[in-house]
C-alpha cells in the first residue's frame, strides 16, 4: 500500500514551457486535491477533485489545468510554466465521508527560470 | 472563507523545555481542525485532529491540542520537547459542512537544540 504517490521530485522548466505533475492513489479515496507550498504562506489549495470527472478551482488556479479519469489518478497540468510557479508542489488524498484525513504525497520540487 | 492564524513563526526551544504553538481561525460555522507536522524534507503528516466531542486531543509522539471555541483557538502543546522534534508546523482548518478543503496557516518553524 503505498498511498499517494507523485513524479517526478524534481523539475525544472523554462518560461513557457508545459508540463504535467502526476499522483497516484491506493486507498480508493474519493477526494484528492493538489496544494502549492510557498515559503512563508503555507500550502494553498490549487484544484480539488470530489470523484471521477468532477473537478473544481481551489485558491490559487490560475496557470494550472486538472483532469480526473479514474478514483486513483489526479494530474495537474502547468499550460504555460512563469516563473511564479516555482515551488513545491503536494497532491493529496482523503475520503468524503467519516474521518477527514487528508494523506500527502512526498512533494515535487518546480523550478521555473 | 476562512482564515488561519499562526503567530510563531519561528521558535527555538533547548531539548526538554515545553512548547506552546498558537493558531486563531476565522469561519462562522462548525470546523475540524488539524495539526500537520512536516520534518525537513518529508512531507506533511498528520500530528493530530480534532471533529467534535472533548476539546482536548492527544495526537502522536507526546503532542496534544486544546480546542478553545470562544477563542476560536487551536494552540498545539508538549510538555518536553526533543531535538528529533525539530521541523515545520501547520495548523488547518476545514468546515465540517461542504467542500473538504484545508485551509493553512503560514507555518511554525521550530528549531530545537541539543
């Protein structure tokens, strides 16, 4: 079981440039979701998923496009990367009912120069 | 929407000395209310959470919380602290009600010394 995964760690792009961050979950949770940690603001919700096919904009989604296929994939799209982007990125994972656990990926590292 | 507080920013305690973070919150509904932990390089873990009943949570390694509603308050404590406890702190809030979304604070950077 190795809950939620994400690829790659470590990226860096140049301005322009798209990409997409992957994450993966095992827990068959319905609800994922996908944070940005900038230092000194904590984590800012980004997009947010409450089932296959349905998606909805969090705090910050400006730049970034998601899709929700399947209960286990959740991946967030950079269309056109700015350096305003870099930092580092958490996707996680909970259910939508009973405990509210949200379980965090390891994280992946964006530069953008 | 809701808002989160947390007035350390950074906290450097000696090995053994007690700590108190503090976290306000601001929403005019019911919350359930977090702690993460996240040690360098890693990534968040859950410390503890509060949903309902006794205001006063125990989570993991030692450390509790007391849900203080007047004070729209969430302080996270430990009487002893180790260096191994060194790391950053984030207190979240999410409304019981709706989206399921967290809501963070900036962070607590706690520096313990041997």
């Amino acid at each position: 079981n190795a809950g939620v995964t994400q690829t790659p760690k470590f990226q860096v792009l140049k301005t322009g440039q798209s990409m997409t961050l992957q994450c993966a979950q095992d827990m068959n949770h319905e609800y994922m979701s996908w944070y940005r940690q900038d230092p000194g603001m904590g984590l800012r919700l980004i997009h947010y998923s409450v089932g296959a096919g349905i998606t909805d904009q969090g705090e910050v989604p400006n730049g970034y496009n998601v899709s929700r296929s399947t209960t286990e994939d959740f991946p967030l799209r950079l269309l056109s990367a700015a350096p305003s982007q870099t930092s580092v990125y958490f996707c996680a994972a909970s259910k939508t009912s009973g405990p509210y656990e949200q379980y965090f990926g390891p994280g992946t590292r964006l530069t953008v120069t | 929407a809701q808002s989160v507080s947390q007035h350390n920013h950074h906290v450097i305690l000696s090995e053994a000395a007690s700590l108190e973070l503090g976290c306000n919150y601001s929403y005019g509904g019911t919350v359930n209310l977090f702690w993460y932990v996240q040690y360098p390089g890693q990534h968040l873990q859950l410390l503890l959470k509060y949903f309902s009943g006794d205001p006063l949570v125990k989570g993991i390694k030692g450390f509790e919380a007391e849900f203080i509603k007047s004070k729209f308050s969430f302080n996270l404590r430990k009487p002893s602290v180790q260096w191994s406890d060194t790391a950053e702190y984030f207190c979240a809030v999410m409304p019981a009600t709706g989206r399921r979304a967290l809501t963070f604070g900036s962070g607590t950077r706690l520096q313990v010394q041997p």
